[in-house]
C-alpha cells in the first residue's frame, strides 16, 4: 500500500484517517493479541508508515516522532483496538530498529511490519514498575552466554508474543548502570505466560522465565547499556502517548458537542445553558493545549533539540490528564446515557484510565519535570 508524500503532514494524517475507517475492527477474543486485527493493520500500509523502508524495501529507519503522534492520534480517533495494536507493535520493535543488531531487525522488523509477527516490551516487573531501574529479573551467566531467571508483568501483548525485548539485570547492585537488553523469541524453553484481566480487556500478561538461555546474537545494544536502550525507545514513544489521549479528547468532545446541541432541556439546547458552553469550552481549550504540547515534543525529537526527555514528559503528563478530565466531562454532559455498555464514551471512560499509568506514570512525569527544568 503506496503511502502519501512525506512532505505532507496534513495529507499523511488524511491519509491515516481514511486507511483506519477501512479496517474490519470486529473485536477478537477479548484479552488477546487480535492477529487479524494486525494483519490488516499491515495490508492498509498502516504498520509500514510505522516502519519506514518495509514498504519500498528502502532502508529500515525510525518514524518521525511527528508521523508517529499523528498515526496515533487519528487513530484513536476512529478506534482505539486498532491504535493501541499498532502502538504496542511500535514498542515491542523499536528498541531492535533502533539498537539491535542488523540479523535481529533482518529477522523481525518486517514481519512485525507486516502484522504477521507480533511483538512485546517486557521492562516492568511485580516490584519495578515506576522505579523501572529496580529490575530483579537475573541474567545469570552461563557457557558463552546467560539464562534468564524471574518475571515480568503487566507486559502488553504477553502471552501472545512471538517475540519480546526483555530487560534483564546482567550486573547486580548498580540500578540502570547494570541492565541488558535482549531479544527472545516467545518459543524459547523455560519462557511461559498467563493472561491477566483487565478494567479495560486489552492482551496484557505475566511472564515466567524459568532458565531461558539467551545468547550474543540475542543482545541488543551493549551488555549493561539495556536501560539507555529502553530509554531511547520510550523518548520517541512517549509523547505519542499525548497523541493517543488527544485522539481520545477530541472524539468525546465531538460526542459531547454534538450531544449537546441536539439534547433540549430547560426550553432549549442544552448548550446554551452557560454551564454547559462553559464546560465545552474548558474541554476544548484543555484539548487544543494538549495537542500543541505532544507536536512540540515531537518536533523536539525529530530535530535534535536538547529537551526530549524534559518536553515528552510535558506532553505525556498534560495530554493523558486532560483527556481524562475531557472525557469525564464528556460522559456528564451526556448523563446515564453515557455508562450505558457500547456507547462510544463507555468505552473511553475505560480506555482513558490506563494512560496515566503505563510508560512513565503521572508522578514520575511529574519528577522528571522537575529534574530537568
């Protein structure tokens, strides 16, 4: 599938949003990886503007952090299954796009591009989730190589995984300085997994590694250097995660607009109660300022520019707390109707929580803030 100009960023978004309404988003087993879902994410071309260079067999290179924000954003705006399946693919691949070695990218890049291998970030553990450097997971030394012994949870797209990039501590006692990344491929022995049920059903699981030999060719990035390379991963995708709020902001304040001028109360339409426009008017300043913070940090990353951390945790900590602010609204101004079970803000009003939390909660947002301004 031919993609648009890349000088264009309004005819790439257009672009996105037509691919994204042409999607069978029929819901799979809820829970589980949805391989349909993905394979058709990647015959729309959707996963290959993810991926530049699978489409046109150029070079494998990373997405614009712009290009990835508007995939997302106008992505969440038609349906969230389909956005959060291409996002977790971007995240489970990118640290081998970006740091692995050139069989590893060979073997998976175009596979997960395609939809048909389907991939997995497994950093948090049962006692490092936002103190990620607390990781307990032990790569043990073994022969010319290591094996993995410990767990890893909340982990997207566990069990389901044909392939994970797991962080490991290879040098115990020294937090970030001491971890190491490494792609394993899901069919490794000693590697197992349960799914866990969610707010929200989304293909989240547990994972046990139970001796699992990893070796040279399975590093990606340098021994000890794992947390630099789960780090560059999360610069580029966190502030996409403002991009997928905003999408989620601006389709409840669409709902709620259109709610409200079509619902009569009080001898009118409800939003020429000034209340109401009030509210309206409060969402979609919030949502605009959040926007304009996620293509800011964006266009930090993309042009090289020495606050990435500092503005993708700004846009990142305000996009994802406004859409749930956003959303709330939403869901008042339309009343009961709203918590009924298939309404659009239903199904945001769940899917708006787990933003805040996962990739760098809120407070830790917060904290880095702080420590880089």
């Amino acid at each position: 599938m031919a993609l648009p100009p890349h000088d264009n960023d309004h005819e790439f978004a257009r672009w996105v949003t037509d691919r994204a309404t042409e999607l069978d988003t029929t819901p799979g087993e809820p829970g589980r990886v949805d391989r349909a879902l993905l394979r058709g994410l990647g015959e729309s071309g959707l996963l290959s503007a993810l991926f530049p260079g699978t489409a046109d067999d150029g070079p494998l290179r990373e997405a614009p952090a712009t290009r990835l924000c508007l995939l997302r954003e106008r992505l969440a705006g038609v349906d969230t299954h389909a956005e959060t399946a291409l996002a977790l693919q971007g995240l489970g691949t990118y640290p081998l796009l970006q740091s692995g070695t050139d069989r590893q990218r060979e073997r998976w890049v175009p596979e997960a591009a395609a939809g048909r291998a389907v991939a997995a970030f497994a950093l948090t553990e049962p006692d490092a989730g936002s103190d990620a450097a607390a990781l307990e997971l032990r790569a043990e030394p073994s022969g010319d190589g290591w094996r993995l012994h410990g767990e890893k949870t909340w982990i997207s797209n566990a069990p389901d995984a044909d392939f994970y990039t797991v962080f490991a501590r290879t040098t115990p006692g020294t937090r970030s300085r001491g971890v190491t990344a490494f792609c394993v491929p899901a069919d490794r022995p000693g590697l197992s997994g349960t799914p866990l049920e969610m707010l929200s059903p989304h293909a989240l699981g547990h994972l046990v590694f139970d001796g699992v030999e990893v070796g040279s060719d399975d590093l990606v990035g340098a021994p000890d250097q794992g947390f630099s390379v789960a780090m560059r991963t999360l610069d580029l995708f966190r502030p996409s995660v403002g991009a997928f709020a905003v999408g989620m902001a601006r389709a409840a304040l669409t709902a709620a607009k259109e709610h409200t001028a079509g619902r009569r109360a009080f001898g009118g339409p409800l939003d020429a109660l000034q209340t109401v426009a009030h509210t309206l008017a409060e969402m979609a300043t919030r949502t605009e300022a959040a926007r304009l913070l996620v293509y800011a940090a964006a266009d930090e990353y993309d042009s090289g520019g020495p606050e990435v951390t500092l503005k993708a945790a700004m846009a990142k900590l305000f996009a994802t707390e406004t859409a749930q602010y956003v959303v709330d609204s939403a869901v008042q101004l339309h009343g009961a109707r709203a918590l009924h079970r298939g309404h659009l803000l239903e199904h945001l009003y769940r899917e708006v929580r787990a933003p805040r939390i996962y990739e760098g909660a809120s407070e830790v947002q917060r904290q880095i803030i702080a420590r880089h301004m």
